[in-house]
C-alpha cells in the first residue's frame, strides 16, 4: 500500500485525487487530509478514508468534531499543514493548497523524505532556488501535477535522457482570448470564471483569464526542468487537448495529449514510474477535428512580459509578483477592482521592490508581505 497525504483535500485537485484513491483502494491509503475551511467536506472525507490525522488551516472547534471520528487527530493551522507534510507516515505528498503556504510544506515534505506530488505553482514560483536544491540534497525529484508539467515530465521520460532544446507551453487562452483589450480591462468576475475547458477554482480560473497563470507557469518550467526563460515559448491552443511538448535538437518534438481533465496527471504523479486508470476516456482525434496553434498577444496579456521580466531580474521578483497578483485578484473577485487593474497592480509592486533578496524563507516571505502591502494601494515598510 502507498501511503498519501493530501494537502488541500477538499480542492479540486484534492478531490480529484480522492477520486483516484477510491478507484484503487487496494493500492493507496490516505493518512492524513487538510483543507484551509471547508469543515463539512473535510469530515465526510475522513468519514470515508480514514486517515490517522485531518485538519483545518482556518482552525476549529473541538465541539465541531463528531463522537464517530474522535478515532481521527485532529489539528488546525500551521501545525496541521507540518503534521501532515512531515510527521504522518506517508510515501508521497500531494500539496494542492493554493498560495505561498505551500512552500512551508512542500520543504516540509522533502525533508522528512517524502516524495512531493506538486500541485502548488506558488512553491517553485517564490522559492524554487529553495525547493529544487532540497530535492537533489534528498534525492527526491519532484513529480509536477499541473497538466502542462506534467505532460513536459512526461515527454521528457519519452525523450530516453536526450536534453530538450525548447519546451512548448500550451495555453487555453482562456474566455478572454478573441475579446479586444478595452473589453478584457471591464470584465467582471462572472466573466472571468466562465473557463471554456477547465474547472477549477476561482483565483486559478481568473489568472487564466489574465494569463498570469501562465506566467508563473513560465517560473515553474524553469525550475522543474532547469531551462531558461527564452527557451520556454507559450503557445496557445484553444482545444486545450495538447497539454504541452518539448522539442529536441534534431527537431523532433514530443508531445502528450488528452482530454483536458485532471485525473491524468494526477494519476501520473501516483503512480509514477508507472501508469493505471484514472476513469477518463483518450481524446477522440475524430469528433475533434482539428486543433489550433495561435501567438499569445502580449499586449492584451501582460503577465507574459512581466513573468518573464521577474524571472530576469532574480532575487525576489517572481515572489513579488505573486503576492501582488494574489491580492489584486482577491480584490477583483470582491469587485472592488476592474479586471484591467491586476496587471497594474502587479507592475507597479514589480517597479517599487525591485532589488529585494530571496536567499531564505526568511527573505521570501517578506517580500511577499511587501507586495501585498503595496497592491493594496499601501506604502512598503
């Protein structure tokens, strides 16, 4: 059996991963499940897998907890999020949280010797100097969930050790794709969430929308797979049924396909080295059709430039464009902010903290602070 702890639980990517569990029950066991303050889901899923520990990063109350799973431990924030990632027993670590929480826990997991299943882009986007490092120290590599890294990781396993020249990373363009920039700067949040392929949760929806999430993408590619900005080209592909590829030397490119559904990487990541069913079906090339490769248009889509203006400048710039971005995006889901202000907000945290360091966590999560503050509208101090 193959013990798992799921961070992020009740999540789409947790759940989706429950899905998998409950497929294979002979194969996994889940010993501890968090969620940040979905209490309801989480009981139900600790009724169902029973696991040796849950928790809530938002805290409970020990009278929320039922008579019939006092056999669970129960903890709540920070020590939830370490108990699981490091003192449960467990093989691999799914970290699914959404934030710069998990970067805590992804060096949490590695270094008690767990194999990290990473669905958290914010880890290699803030600290992926940190991360990659502890992962060779511990000889553990990293095993990428996102459907892009993933299908990256595996034409990469395909490519037989042959070193990549480029890598091709697919975007949706999500629903803003064909609209004209003055449109895209007035969207509202119900416009932004309205994804054509994808379901997901609403701040990873929106940065498709806005393309930032392709950005971090663009930061997470260059540490999974040690590749330089430039030679890391978004392509953008409507069907989203080519999930990303990698070109070699002699021009041959290799590319993984399928239905735009999650439970594929996933179930890669679970059972890596090697391959199970995950209940979903291969693309139907047929009904398909055709697919479509068109330019990201940097103008309506300045995550793009700015990704990779952070990822030149080094230091703590790619954390400062996270936390900015996370907070304009929180505000513009509580329309307070038009959709046009989260790239403003973003750059103007990228040019007032230019220079900052991110040597440790210690480092890092003040430049996160310093971000927040400053796409709040606030002075860095």
């Amino acid at each position: 059996m193959i013990k798992i702890a799921i961070l992020g639980s009740t999540g789409s990517i947790g759940t989706q991963a429950l899905d998998i569990v409950r497929r294979h029950p002979d194969r996994y066991r889940v010993t501890a499940l968090t969620a940040r303050a979905s209490l309801e889901k989480l009981l139900d899923q600790v009724r169902e897998f029973r696991p040796e520990m849950a928790g809530l990063t938002e805290g409970f109350r020990p009278e929320d907890i039922p008579e019939d799973l006092r056999f669970c431990r129960f903890l709540s924030g920070r020590e939830a999020l370490h108990a699981a990632a490091a003192e449960v027993p467990a093989d691999k670590v799914l970290v699914s949280i959404v934030g710069i929480a998990g970067l805590e826990s992804v060096l949490n997991a590695l270094d008690a010797g767990r194999q990290v299943m990473l669905a958290n882009k914010e880890a290699l986007v803030t600290g992926g100097a940190l991360v990659m490092n502890k992962a060779k120290e511990k000889g553990l590599p990293l095993l990428p969930v996102d459907s892009e890294h993933s299908a990256i990781f595996q034409c990469l396993q395909a490519g037989g050790g042959n070193r990549p020249d480029k890598i091709l990373l697919t975007a949706s363009g999500g629903p803003f794709r064909t609209w004209p920039r003055e449109k895209i700067e007035t969207a509202t949040p119900e416009m932004a969430l309205r994804h054509p392929n994808w379901s997901m949760g609403a701040k990873i929806t929106v940065d498709s929308a806005s393309m930032f999430n392709k950005g971090l993408e663009i930061m997470e590619a260059r540490w999974l797979f040690d590749m330089p900005e430039d030679r890391i080209e978004v392509v953008v592909h409507p069907e989203s049924i080519l999930h990303s590829a990698v070109v070699f030397r002699d021009g041959a490119v290799l590319g993984q396909m399928g239905e735009p559904d999650m439970r594929v990487p996933i179930g890669y990541a679970m059972s890596y080295p090697e391959r199970m069913e995950t209940g979903v079906n291969p693309p139907d090339l047929f009904a398909l059709g055709k697919m479509t490769f068109e330019r990201p248009d940097e103008e309506k889509f300045p995550a793009l430039r700015m990704a990779r203006e952070a990822l030149r400048a080094g230091g703590a710039a790619c954390t400062v464009l996270n936390g900015a971005n996370e907070e304009a995006v929180a505000a513009f889901l509580r329309k307070e902010i038009p959709f046009g202000e989260i790239a403003r907000r973003v750059e103007k945290a990228l040019d007032r903290l230019s220079g900052l360091k991110a040597d440790s966590l210690e480092d890092i999560f003040e430049a996160d602070r310093l971000a927040r503050m400053v796409s709040r509208g606030g002075e860095a101090n």
